[in-house]
C-alpha cells in the first residue's frame, strides 16, 4: 500500500533535542496509518492521554533540515501551543481529503 501523505509547517516550533544539540523544527509530514498502526498507537496510550493528541502525534514526523524524520510525543505535542494541535487537525482533514480523492 503506497502512504497517503502531506506536508506542512507548524506555527510553532517544537524542541528537539538531537544528540546533545537542541533543535526548533517547524516542518511536518503526516502519513494515514494502516488500521493496525492506528489500534496499536491507541493502546500504547497511558492513563489520562487525549486520544485527540495522541492521534495526530502518531501520525506526524517532524522534518529537519537534512530531511530526517523524528517523531512527535504525545508531550512534546501536548505541550506546545494549542496553534500546533488545531493546525494538525486541519492537515488531518487535507489528509483524509486527498485519500478520499486518490482511492
């Protein structure tokens, strides 16, 4: 199955720490996961996580500037700016958009 993906921006930077070298990262991809990816993200969910976080954190790498991935925690994301989770929701939808108009 090819992956259904899109790309974007955050309005603010998530923190990242690489090695001992601190990175602010703007750039995202988001992929559809498969059926299994999804069940299994939400049972490795702790008590008191908001699936609403969880999900888009699952589904979205950060990208730096050499075109590495690195993935979004459920803290890291939760943490941040309520900007970045509403603009995540709205790639979701862009997402879920184009795997409808692809299938």
């Amino acid at each position: 199955m090819d992956r259904i993906y899109v790309e974007g921006e955050l309005p603010v930077a998530l923190k990242l720490i690489v090695g001992q070298t601190e990175h602010a990262i703007k750039k995202v991809m988001m992929r559809q996961m498969t059926a299994i990816e999804y069940v299994q993200s939400q049972a490795a969910l702790e008590p008191d996580c908001y699936i609403g976080i969880a999900d888009v954190a699952a589904m979205t790498k950060l990208i730096d500037e050499d075109n590495h991935e690195h993935i979004i925690t459920y803290d890291m994301l939760g943490n941040s700016s309520r900007s970045n989770l509403d603009y995540l929701n709205k790639l979701k939808n862009q997402l879920e958009a184009k795997e409808k108009a692809e299938s």
